[in-house]
DNA sequence: ATCCTCCCCTAC
DNA sequence: TAAGGTAGGGGAGGAT
C-alpha cells in the first residue's frame, strides 16, 4: 500500500551490512578531523543518485562531495559519469541503460578503502544474461562488509538488494538492524527500559509510574533529520510488501530481514527470482494461495478499516464535500458581510491531534510523553508502526510524526502508546468544524484537525489587536467544546497564516502583519514551506539553501529554470511571503483511487478490485472516464537479460473509457482488458492496482455529516437557466456525428476542442459569473461548466453536453425549443459552429441522417444498454423518444428510485477548476457519459449474468420521470446509494452534457474502428469498444458484410476462447445475438452468431 | 502550441 | 503484529 502510485518492487535489505558500512565510515571521519583530510577519490566524478538509497541521499552526497566528487542532482544537463541507485524501475533502467549505473556499496567501499574501487563491481545490473550466477559471484566478490551478511546472501545475493534496505527510512533502518546497539550509527546509547505499555483503559493505572521522560534531546538534531527524510518511497513500501510476503512464504526459514511483513501484495522477494525462478515461483505459489483462497477480502476490509491514512484520507474528503455544501447554502450571508478592505487569512489546527484526543480521555497522561499507535513499539527491533501523533512532551524527545514506533521508542523508553480511537476523531473533527465555521468568511477543509478561513469581513480594524482576541476566542471555544487545544495563525495568505500557526504551536496563536512578512519568514526552514519536501529541500540544500533568506537571493528565472515553471515561481513568491492562492471552497473531486493486491486468479481479484472502485465511486457521487492498471511482476527473464534489468518492475497502462462509469463490471473489463496487454505470467504478478481517474461528479459529493440537500425543484430551476445560457458544446455532437460518417481515423478529436475550452476555466471566475442565488446548491457544478464556456467565451451554463435529454424530453416542445434555440445561437468550439447552428435547430431533428447507421431502426434494437448514447442525442427528439419508449416498457421494472442516476448526477464535469488539468477534465467531461451510460453499462453487467436482458431501464421512461425521480432510480438501478437529491440538478445537467459527450466521443472511436481492421477488434480490447465495432459493422453492412471482416471477427472470438476469456466472449455474442434480433439486418448476423457460438462452445 | 501519459512529489 | 492511503500539483518528454 505505498501510498504513491507506484508499485516498485524493492529488494531484501541487508541490515548488518549497511549499517557496518556505515559505522565504519563514521569511524574513518572522526580520524580526520577535518574535511580536508578527506582523500579525494571521487574526483573527476559525476555522481547522480536515484531513489532511495541506504546511506540516505543525503549521505552519500555528503560523501561525495567531500571527496571531490561532483554530486548531480538532476541527471539531465549533465555529464554525469556515474548513477548510484538501490532499485531501478523498469522505465528508469531503460532512461539509464547508457550510464555506469552502481550500488551504493560503491561508493561506501570506496569510501572506506580510501580509494576508488572499480565501479564495475558493483554494478547495480549485470548486464549478462545469465545474471543469476553472476550475481552471485558478484556478492561474493562485493568487500567484506557485505559478506558479514552471509545467511541472507543465499536468497538475496545481489547487493543492491541490500542495499534496498535502505527503502526503510534511514531511521528505521538503524532500529531494527541493531538488536543490540540501537541507534549506534548516531552514537547515541539509549537506556534501554522497559517501555510502557500499550496504555488500553484497563492497563493506564500503571503506566502512570512509569511515565517520566528519560533522556531528552540530546540526539535529536540528527535523528530529527534523518527523520524527516524519509520518504517513504515507493521503494521503500514495495520493498517492505514484497519482501515480508516473501519471506513468510519461505516460511521455515526465519526471515532474513528483521522487518515486518506488511505483506500486502502478493509479491514475491525479487531475489529469489535471482536466485532460481523455481525457487522464486515456488514460494509465490505459496503465497498466492494463501492469499488467494482468503485473505484478500478480508485483509483488506480490515486493513483500511486500521488505516489512519485511510480515515485522513477519507474523512478530508467527506469535508471537503461537507464544507462545500454549507458553503454554498450560505452564500447569501457571505454577500451580506461587509466589504473586505484587507485579504486575512486564518489557518487553525488542533494540537497533536489524534494524541491529543486521547490525552483528553486519559486525564492522567497529560504529563507524560504519549504516541497514538497501533503497536506498543516493545520490540524496538522489529516494530515499524507508525506513531500516528505524538504530543509535545513526547516531542521533546525528538519522536515525531509519522515515525517508526520502535525509533519512538527508543528516543524516548517511557513513551505511552495508546490506541487510535477513530470514532472520536471523527467527532471532534465534527465539533471543530461546526465552530470554526461561525468564524469564516470561507472555509477550505484541510484535513480532520485543520482549515483555513478567509477572516477578511471578521475583524473590524486591523492591526489593533483584534486578530489575536478572534484567535483567542475560537481558540477557546475550540477547547471548551472537543477538549483539545488549537493552534492558529493568521496572516494575509495561506502561506503566512500557516507558517505563523507552526510559530504559534502549541495551544497558542500568531498573527503576522503583512508589514513584518518578511523579516517573520526570513528564518524558516526552506522545509517549512509547504510544498517543499524532502526532495525539493534536497536539492536546495544542495546548493546551499536552507533558509528562505537565502531563497531569496536566486532569482525567479534561475528557480524556474531548475525546478519548472510552476514550482520556481512558487519558490520564488514564497520566500518573499507571496502566495496568491484562493481558498478552495467548493473545488470538486477530481479523481478517486483504490488500491491493492491480488493474485493468480488475477481474474476474480480484479472483479473484485473493480467491485471495490465501483463502490468507491458510487460512494463519492462520481463516474470516471480513464483507467489505469498497475502491475507490478517479476521482470520478465529476457526483457533483463535483454536490459540487463533487475527481476521486478512495475508496469501501468491507462485507458481512456469511452463513457464514465463506475460500474463494477465496466471497470472489471477494462483492467481485465489491461491485464491481458501485459498477459503477466500469473506467478509473476507482484501487485495490481487500479485507479480511476478523470471522475466527474455525478451530482454533488453529499457529506456524511448532516448534510441535507436542497430541494428538487432547485435543480429544475437551475437547469433551465442554465439551459437558457448555456453554451454548449454542440460541437460535441457534432464532432461526433462526423466521425461517425468518417468512421475512418478519429481517434479522439473532439477531446480537443473540449479541453482548450477548459483550459481557460478559472474556478473563480466561474463561480462569480453564476449568476443566480437558486443557484447556489449547484455551483460547484457551474463551476465546471462554467468554466468550460468560459473558456469558449460562452457563458454559463452547462454545456449542451451537459444538457440532459431526457429533462429536454420532460419539457415542453415549447420550451424544448426555446433552449435548443438558445444552444444554437452560441456556438463554440471552431469545430462546432456550423453544427452548433444546426444542432440546435434541428440537433434533435437531423441528426440522425449522417449516419445512416444510426437510423432509428437500428438503433432501436439491442438492449438499452447498448443503445449508444451518442446516437440518442444525435437523433431528433421524436424519433429518439420513439426509442426511448420502446425501452421503457422493458426496463420499467428495473427503475426503482434512487442510486445511480443520483450520483451521476454529479457534477461539474471536470474538475479541476483551476489548473492546467482543467483541460483535460474539460475534455473529459466532453467524453464521458451519462445515465445512458450507465444503464448502458448496467446493461452490459446484466447481460453478463442474465444474457442481453439488458434494458433494465427504459431511457424513455426515465426521460418521463421527474429528474429527481429519474435520476435515483438510476442510482437504485445501479446498486449503489448515492445521492442525495439535490444533486440533482446537478445531475441533470451533467447526465445530459454526459451523453452527448460520451456519445460523440464513442461515435468517433468506436464507430471507426469497425469497418475499419482485422486487427481493429483487436485494437479494442474492452467489451464496450467491441460492442460498439460490432454495432457499428451490422450497421454498416446492412446487406452483409464482407469475407474479410467476418473472419476477422471469427478470429477475434477464436483468440478469446483460445485466451480462455469466454466470458468476453461470451458477452459478445450475446450482444452479438441482440444486434441481429433487433436490427433485423440479414441473416449473415445470425450466421456469424452460429459460428461463434459454436466456437466457444 | 498544446495536448496527454507517466511519473514524481507533497500533505495529512 | 500491522494495516505505508490517497488526492492533487506539477514536470518531462513524446504525440499531435
Ligand atoms: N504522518 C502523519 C501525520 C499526521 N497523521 C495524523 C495524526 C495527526 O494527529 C493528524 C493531524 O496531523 P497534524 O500534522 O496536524 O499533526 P498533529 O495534529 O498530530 O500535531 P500538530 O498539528 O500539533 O503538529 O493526522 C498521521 O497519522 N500520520
Ligand atoms: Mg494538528
């Protein structure tokens, strides 16, 4: 579960041998004195350092320059000579295959000896194919130091995987490797007591007496350093999954690594796929059944169900969602304050928070040094829990945040550990809210115990000690109600205010005036800054930059030009105290991710994985419109021998949906789909992950809080002003409509015109230029959309795309018109124009006729699920009710009220509001689909089980439901619960502009492809792009098709079955058995249908 | 000129 | 025991 998305695989570390090194290298410098003595080994040297490395970045930097070496950050730009890496990606090895790629054993030998050892020795690869024998000849050869480690050789012989050791933080690697001598590498010696125990209710009596600090901090300077490095890498992570798993499967042997197995993959140790793939397969076999059989589920419910990152995560989520919405029903009080003659921004955050609320309940720990944790830290060695919060008595003692418990511990032997009480986070998070909210002009939800507040209207006048008594009383009141302290900062930006609230900590406040700006950040850490990590921090201080002041003296371009554009700039304003950003009040979600591991039925695991995003998705009101897979395998023997790669690597490949979903089986197809292109060797297979990316609300996140929704009639309201406005994007159906006829290259050109448009978008902007009040639920929605015309120029409302046919339908001819009137009169998009023009006036009426494909007759046909959403919206209104009725009487049944459609609702299509991206989700948003999609999807789920049933829904009769009604049917139909009503409106409006896209983009692609190639089938490998091929052949070749094509199909279907994907092909007979019953096209549909039935069967 | 994809980084 | 999740900003470099 690396928290980033990677999915390196790390190898097994060698403790002993690193840490030996290392204390071997201290040792040689505390004889010379001074740097000066240090022999210049490395000089003529370019050294670039990638990734995680066990002598931490930083030291070897240290070393290396010490030594004359020129020390590379950025291995572009420069004549680097040397890459010093622990762990290479399969991308990254094949960026560096032309560098002398090493360990860093090489330069800790080298160190150690004094002199420059060959580089060649310590190749991080071997370049043979036959790299197992080497490498083990390599280890042997490696110095001495590494011998030490012999029992971990024979599993693990290649040194740079011990090296990976390093993937721990520096810190929590000197833990565990030294039982004996903890923290030796730092000289420090800790005392070692019996730590306290876990305090649990039942035993908190006790550890009262054993609570005093011990030895403070002395130490801390370097620890804190070390520490803070950390980074968690990918590697790091990996190395810890994949390993661990490793090692349990070795089972009878005690693990090499004192590490804990946090084995949440499934993966096996890199290293013994080195050593033997049999070996390796073997263990994994293990592995996987244990997994496998029944683990999976359960692990993970339980593992996110103990994840604190998780219930961050999640709960920052919920309110953002939750502030929003109160936001927005408050947007007539905020117009009502005074004019703001002054921008004062508040940043508050309660003290060690999770810490904090347990000390509230444990009045007796007050005094004493606490860590919330799941583990008590005991044994110092192994124990690589995370002290989730640690109070400022225990911060005395160097323990932080986000530290190893073990390191914890040892820092400080009397520290208590008590349990994470999510529950009552949760509440006090609740109670903070509700009273910071009373204070805000706006509010931004950072995360549980943190937000900032526009004050600008709150304080009267300025500088006079007012700032300090509204901190104080909130403060105050903070305390009296959850018990804990908060500390807050205020000043005249985000970056101020939340650097005066790191001043102002603990339980006290700070107010910057824009006077002293300067001279108040003039000594802060460059780390401090928020953005500045450990990798931007890193590098400047590798040019000697460790304090804003110093920041001050490069100039913005040369920032530029070394860390982009965007982040130069930031460094730049933030070391004079600039920092224009807004508040993000009501910024929509943009993406949604789940994360996780999975096996050899790589099948059922990823249905199930998908079943999970699905849940997700439906749970965050929103569909997304782009997959990406992750696996992360062995390395695939030639592909190293051939690279000289190492044994594992990650590999992810993302797909453009033709529609947003978030249906199980939808998402399941296409990481299936996915999965296959890399046709991974099961026994392989390290992890999977699947994230879902350019998410489009389908309405409005609802919070969990209280949140309640407006009223139906509200939607309405705003959809038909928005209608009125709108801009639309007629393009789109335009856009698709001619790739329709073209059918020959599109790919995915209308995306195009939608994300110019977006790019444009500011959020603001768009949320001042809503117009109305009625508006306010929505605006996040118009937000989006609004930007999106913005960017065209046009003006509010939602895009055509964004028009719901079906509320088209449920109007009146009248009014129908007036807005199809008022959607033509814009026009947008270059490509657009012309069509906007007669989209509008005739959108619903003519449309039709470019494709005769599309007639109504054929389309009307297969199950709902596969009426193309695209070709609805193309068709004229008349006939398209025609269709929409012939559904409805089926699907009627299935409609019940409520989920899905709620959740599509969602929306404001993309998202971003600010940012570059915002293009894309522009585009997206043009891409995706709406309910159409959905039941369409639906559908396609249904027909899996249950064959073409499909129409669960009838279009039409949703398109006569009332959208509220209309919409949670959908919602029902989809299973998932979603919304709240008065997303509605929102849902409306993004259904619509869902579907148009959607179509038009699924038009294009799809529709293309079919005629198109043998391969095209194969091109496609998602049952939806399918489907849509095969439409669009029948349609094409209404008298029958031609030779070619059908064994082009027939051989399609054949590699399914030989792929044992009879699912898939199933499926697609099933549609193909739809298509030839409902178009009536001729009997080679049937007979085709014949051969593939037999063919799989 | 922009895109988009694949990362990397940061934050809590 | 232990649960190293997850959203979003941003950059490099290739595709268009
Ligand atoms: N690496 C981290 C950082 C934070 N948190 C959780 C526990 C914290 O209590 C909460 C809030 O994070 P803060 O950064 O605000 O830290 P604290 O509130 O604990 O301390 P303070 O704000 O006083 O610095 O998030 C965590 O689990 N792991
Ligand atoms: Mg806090």
């Amino acid at each position: 579960m690396t928290g980033s998305a990677e999915f390196r695989i790390k190898r097994p570390i060698e403790y002993m041998r690193a840490k030996k090194a290392k204390l071997k290298i201290q040792e040689a410098e505390l004889q010379r004195q001074t740097p000066d003595e240090f022999p210049p080994i490395f000089r003529g040297l370019t050294i670039h350092v990638n990734g995680y490395t066990n002598p931490s970045h930083a030291e070897l930097r240290r070393l290396i320059v010490q030594r004359d070496g020129d020390f590379q950050h950025y291995l572009s730009k420069s004549k680097v000579t040397n890459i010093v890496a622990s762990n290479l990606t399969y991308s990254k090895m094949h960026e560096f295959r032309m560098y002398k790629i090493v360990t860093p054993n090489w330069i800790i030998d080298s160190v150690t000896a004094g002199r420059l050892l060959p580089w060649r020795d310590y190749r991080l690869y071997n370049p043979v194919a036959s790299q197992t024998h080497l490498n083990f000849q390599e280890t042997s050869r490696k110095s001495p130091t590494k011998a030490s480690h012999s029992p971990t050789s024979l599993v693990k012989p290649l040194e740079h995987e011990d090296v990976s050791e390093a993937h721990q933080r520096t810190s929590q690697t000197e833990q565990s490797v030294s039982s004996g001598s903890s923290a030796g590498a730092y000289g420090r010696t800790f005392t070692s007591r019996e730590p306290n125990e876990v305090l649990t209710s039942a035993e908190e009596d006790q550890a009262m007496d054993t609570a005093e600090p011990t030895s403070p901090a002395d130490n801390q300077p370097s620890i804190d350093k070390r520490t803070r490095s950390p980074r968690r890498n990918v590697d790091d992570i990996s190395s810890k999954y994949l390993f661990r798993v490793h090692e349990l499967d070795a089972s009878g042997s005690p693990p090499t690594s004192p590490r804990k197995r946090r084995i949440i993959s499934m993966s096996h140790e890199p290293n013994a796929s080195i050593v033997g793939a049999e070996l390796n397969k073997e263990l994994l076999a293990n592995e996987w059944n244990r997994k496998n059989s029944s683990l999976a589920p359960d692990f993970m419910e339980k593992f996110y169900k103990q994840s604190r990152l998780h219930y961050l995560s999640t709960w920052k989520a919920e309110l953002k969602a939750y502030t929003s919405r109160l936001q927005q029903e408050q947007v007539n009080r905020i117009q009502r304050r005074p004019a703001a003659t002054r921008r004062l921004i508040m940043h508050i955050d309660l003290d060690c928070f999770f810490a904090s609320v347990g000390i509230r309940d444990r009045p007796y720990l007050a005094e004493m040094p606490v860590a919330v944790s799941h583990s008590k830290g005991t044994d110092t060695e192994n124990s690589s829990s995370d002290v989730a919060s640690s109070n400022y008595i225990a911060r005395k003692f160097g323990i932080r945040n986000g530290m190893n418990i073990g390191k914890a511990r040892q820092l400080c032997p009397n520290l208590f550990v008590i349990p994470y009480e999510f529950e009552k986070y949760k509440k006090v998070s609740h109670k903070f809210y509700s009273i910071i909210f009373q204070y805000a002009d706006k509010l931004q939800a950072v995360s549980v115990d943190e937000a900032l507040l526009d004050i600008s209207t709150q304080i009267a006048k300025a500088d006079c000690g007012e700032e300090e008594e509204f901190a104080t009383r909130i403060r105050a009141e903070i305390k009296e109600i959850t018990g804990c302290n908060a500390s807050v900062g205020i000043g005249p930006n985000i970056l101020v205010a939340r650097i005066a609230t790191r001043m102002a900590k603990p339980n006290g406040h700070f107010y910057c005036k824009p006077s002293e700006v300067l001279d108040f950040m003039a000594d802060e850490d460059i780390e401090h800054l928020p953005g500045v990590g450990w990798a931007l921090a890193e590098k400047l201080e590798a040019k000697g930059i460790e304090k804003l002041v110093q920041l001050r003296q490069l100039s913005k371009l040369s920032l530029q030009e070394e860390f982009g554009a965007k982040t130069g700039e930031m460094l730049y304003n933030f070391a004079r105290g600039i920092d224009n950003r807004p508040l993000e009040v009501d910024k929509p979600r943009q993406s949604w991710g789940v994360r996780f591991e999975n096996e050899e039925q790589v099948r059922k695991f990823v249905t199930d994985l998908s079943g999970e995003v699905s849940k997700r998705l439906v749970s965050v009101e929103s569909k997304a419109r782009a997959l990406t897979l992750k696996i992360r395998k062995v390395e695939a023997t030639e592909a190293w021998k051939h690279m000289g790669h190492g044994p594992c690597d990650s590999y992810s490949k993302s797909v453009t949906l033709s529609r947003l979903t978030n249906e199980t089986s939808l998402i399941a197809e296409h990481a299936w789909a996915l999965m296959k292109q890399f046709n991974p060797n099961p026994n392989d297979i390290r992890g999977i992950g699947i994230q879902m990316q350019k998410l489009q609300p389908v309405k409005e996140p609802v919070a969990n809080y209280n949140a309640r929704h407006d009223v139906s009639s509200q939607r309405k309201l705003d959809f038909f002003a928005k209608s009125a406005k709108v801009t639309l994007e007629p393009d789109d159906l335009e856009t698709s409509v001619s790739k329709r006829n073209d059918l020959q290259q599109e790919g995915r050109a209308h995306g195009t015109s939608g994300p110019t448009k977006a790019s444009t978008n500011n959020s603001e902007t768009a949320s001042s230029v809503t117009p109305a009040t009625e508006t306010v639920a929505s605006v996040p929605n118009r937000r989006q959309s609004i930007t999106t015309t913005q960017t065209f120029s046009q003006i509010d409302l939602p895009p055509w795309s964004q028009v719901d046919p079906s509320v088209l339908l449920d109007m009146p001819e009248k009014t129908r018109k007036k807005i199809l009137q008022a959607y033509g009169t814009r026009q947008i998009g270059p490509q657009t124009d012309h069509r906007d023009n007669d989209v509008r006036t005739e959108a619903p009426k003519q449309r039709q006729h470019p494709n005769p494909t599309l007639r109504p007759s054929m389309v009307s046909l297969p199950s709902a699920s596969q009426l193309d959403p695209q070709v609805l919206e193309e068709l004229p209104a008349s006939v398209r009710q025609e269709i929409e009725a012939a559904y409805t009487k089926s699907t009627t049944g299935k409609l019940n009220s409520t989920e899905t459609s709620a959740a599509r609702t969602s929306s404001s299509v993309g998202a971003r509001v600010g940012k570059g991206h915002v293009t894309k989700e522009a585009t997206i948003s043009l891409t995706q689909a709406p309910k159409w999609n959905l039941i369409r999807f639906k559908r396609q789920d249904d027909a899996e089980e249950s064959g073409t049933g499909t129409d669960d829904i009838d279009p039409e009769v949703l398109a006569a439901l009332p959208e509220d009604v209309r919409n949670e049917v959908l919602a029902e139909h989809h299973r998932t619960k979603l919304a709240e009503q008065r997303q509605m409106e929102h849902k409306a409006n993004y259904e619509a502009l869902k579907r148009i896209e959607r179509k038009v983009n699924r038009s294009s692609a799809e529709s293309v492809r079919v005629s198109s190639t043998p391969p095209s089938l194969m091109g496609h490998v998602y049952i939806d792009d399918i489907r849509g091929d095969l439409r669009s052949w029948v349609n094409e070749f209404p008298e029958g098709p031609e030779p070619e094509d059908v064994s082009t199909v027939q051989n399609y279907l054949f590699k399914l079955v030989t792929y044992k994907d009879l699912e898939k092909a199933s499926l697609i007979l099933l549609y193909w058995r739809a298509l030839a019953d409902k178009t009536g096209s001729g009997d080679w549909i049937a007979q085709i249908y014949g051969t593939g039935w037999r063919l799989v069967q």
